[in-house]
C-alpha cells in the first residue's frame, strides 16, 4: 500500500498508470490509500479473522475517513471519531469525542466495557 499526497486533478493520471489499483481518500481529502484492486481494510482483516477463527461480528474498528467506511460498515462495532467525515460516522454503531478531545482512548474504552 501507497499512501501519496494528491490534488484531485492527478487522481485520474495516477488510475490510468496503475490500472490495477484503486486509489481511497482519507479525511483530510488530500492523502489516499493506493492498494491493488480487491485489497483493502477490511480485506486486512478477513485474512485476520480467518487465521483467528472468530467472526466478523466479534470485530470492532474505530476510525475517521472515507477510507474507513467499508471497514466500519462491515465489523461488528464500527466506531467514528467525532471528528469523522459524516459518511463515516453514517456507518457506525457508535460515535466518539473528537480525536483532540480523547477521543481515541474514549473508543478503546467502548470496546472494552
């Protein structure tokens, strides 16, 4: 995985010379996840969940971006930080503080309860 700092007009040059990847942009509209096509987040975590022999439901994610909505709408507990994209916090089961407002260990928190 890839992760370069783009303008929205090189988005289409980039897909073009690497046709067989598939470019995800992060919250703050300027980074992206290049990966291969078919490989993801959540592509990550099923190779997990198989090795571990537990259930995508038994999954919990926490994050923030456009990149993040398949993984927080696929897991059992999708939490977006309060400072998400709105697409983000559409797909999760719980929304946190703000990341600056201990937001991160306020979602590990969640999980753990």
């Amino acid at each position: 995985m890839l992760i370069p700092i783009l303008h929205a007009n090189q988005v289409p040059e980039i897909e073009k010379t690497l046709p067989d990847c598939h470019l995800i942009r992060w919250s703050d509209g300027m980074s992206f996840d290049i990966a291969k096509k078919g490989v993801s987040k959540i592509h990550g975590i099923q190779k997990i969940i198989e090795r571990l022999g537990i259930s995508m439901e038994e999954v919990a994610a926490i994050g923030d971006g456009w990149n993040d909505v398949e993984m927080l709408d696929s897991v059992g507990l999708g939490i977006a930080m309060g400072n998400a994209k709105p697409e983000t916090k559409a797909v999760a089961n719980h929304i946190t503080d703000h990341i600056l407002e201990e937001g991160l260990p306020k979602a590990v928190g969640y999980i753990l309860i």
